[in-house]
C-alpha cells in the first residue's frame, strides 16, 4: 500500500486537480460543418417569393369554394427531370401542398413538362396542353434550354409575351418561373440576361414572377449549400429536395397572393373565365 503522504500520490492529486480546473476539450474543438442534409432547410430567408400581384381568378375561385385547375408549362424542370419519380416533380408537390392548405376545395395541379422544349414549342402546342384544361392559374416555367443552346434572346422576348397574351385570353392567371441556378446554366453568356428578360416581361405585363434562379442561388451564395445537395448528378436538374423546396414556397406564394385582402375584394371583378367543368 502507498503511503498518502508518498511523492507520488502527490503528482497524482496534483495531475487530477489541474485537469478538472481546465478548459473541456470539447469546448476547444473547432466547430463540426454541418451536413448538407441538416443545412438544407427550406425557408425563403430573403423574402424573395411574394408575389407582386394578387392572383385574382385564383383568389375567386378559393373565395367561392371552386375547384382550381393549375397548368404546369414548361421543359424538363417541370417534367421532373433528375426527380425519383412523377410524384417527386414539382407539380405532384405542389399539388399535395396545395390540397394541404386547403382540404376542402379540389385542387389539380396538370404537368404539362416536356424534357428539352423552349418556348416556341410550349406555344405549338397551347391548344393541347393546356387551353384545353380551362386553367384558372398557368405556371409558364421557360428560358433555361434557350440559355443552353445559346439561342438569340430577341425572338424568345417576343414568343414569351405572345405567350402571355394567349394564357391570358383564357381568363387565367399567369406567372413565369425563370431558369434554375446551376453550373451548366450560369456557364453560359447571356444566363442572366434571360432572368433579366423574363422578370421584365412580368412586370410590363403586371403578372407575377417566381424567382427560381434567385431562390437557388441564395441556397448556394447565402446558405451555403453545395450544388451536389440541391441539383441531380448532372449539375442541371434538380433533385427530390429541390423540387419539394420549390414547390412548398411555390405554395405558400399562391396561398398568400389568392388570400391577401386586396385579391378577396376584387375576387368577384375578374375578367371572366372560358367555359369550363369546374
């Protein structure tokens, strides 16, 4: 047995009382990057999706109890190109969103995406795709292949406003979505002048504009997300978390713009819709 009075007990009570009077370790170790799946939280931090306009046939038929039909226009991005499946597309996720918000009134959300299409071929077939459906609201979903194929942007200028014109003749409301934020996009040229382009063409025609390649780029730049988080391996589509992401604050743009006062007091003043089922 060592006596406590021995040196060595004394270099261990010693020892002992200089580790307890220390700083933790675990206090000291750099903090840990926190992994994608944990960063990507699917919040607009920057206010970037509330719309200009009130989505006033929209905001009729939510005030009357109507089914709504949505018309989703546009190339891959709207098919659901890089998704696991259909259900993941953003149509199929705004639609569940929507039926969320509200559970008593039929909401139909029809994709009407084809992989690869610029805005000449939407309108060749506006007939089929989506005057046929009598939309109350039409999400026209355009640019980024015109980007990729460094396309002139003068002649889209003029298709994108004759498409307006034409959805806007079925009595429906209207809102362009811009090209996605991603490598193979912000690669090219004239990426920024196509958002420049469309956001203008949205506001000289006073409808609304969802933001995509803002709200994307504020995941990279602001957040902090990797591109491999939020795109599909082809650094070009976008994945199920994206998807569901857009289509979640897509939802919550529509909810707001078809329930804010202003749209509730002009619901019973919208120009008149074609004929339809609803």
């Amino acid at each position: 047995m060592i006596p406590l009075g021995s040196p060595l007990v004394a270099a261990v009570l010693v020892g002992l009382v200089a580790s307890l009077g220390a700083p933790c370790a675990m206090a000291q170790t750099p903090a840990q990057t926190v992994p994608a799946d944990q960063a990507r939280v699917c919040v607009d931090k920057a206010g970037l999706t509330q719309l200009t306009h009130p989505l006033a046939r929209v905001a009729q038929r939510i005030a009357n109890g109507k089914p709504l039909t949505i018309v989703a226009l546009g190339s891959s991005s709207t098919a659901g190109a890089g998704a696991s499946g259909p259900a993941a597309s953003y149509p199929s996720r705004l639609e569940a969103e929507l039926n969320a918000r509200f559970p008593e009134q039929p909401i139909t959300v029809i994709n009407q995406g084809v992989n690869g299409e610029e805005a000449a071929d939407m309108l060749a077939r506006f007939e089929e795709s989506v005057a046929r459906h009598h939309p109350d609201l039409v999400l026209w979903q355009v640019g980024t292949n015109a980007v990729l194929r460094d396309n002139p942007l003068g002649p889209i200028d003029r298709l994108v406003r004759n498409g307006i014109a034409r959805i806007k003749a079925l009595g429906a409301d209207v809102m362009l979505i811009d090209p996605q934020f991603a490598p193979k996009v912000i690669a090219k040229a004239d990426a920024e002048d196509m958002v420049n382009l469309i956001s203008a063409e949205a506001k000289q025609e006073n409808i609304d504009l969802f933001p995509r390649f803002a709200i994307m780029r504020e995941w990279r730049d602001r957040d902090g997300i990797p591109f491999e988080a939020f795109l599909s391996p082809d650094l070009l589509h976008m994945n199920d978390w994206s998807y569901a992401c857009i289509a979640k604050l897509l939802s919550t743009s529509i909810s707001e713009a078809a329930t804010r006062p202003f749209a509730s007091a002009r619901a019973g003043s919208v120009h008149p819709a074609a004929p339809h089922g609803h």
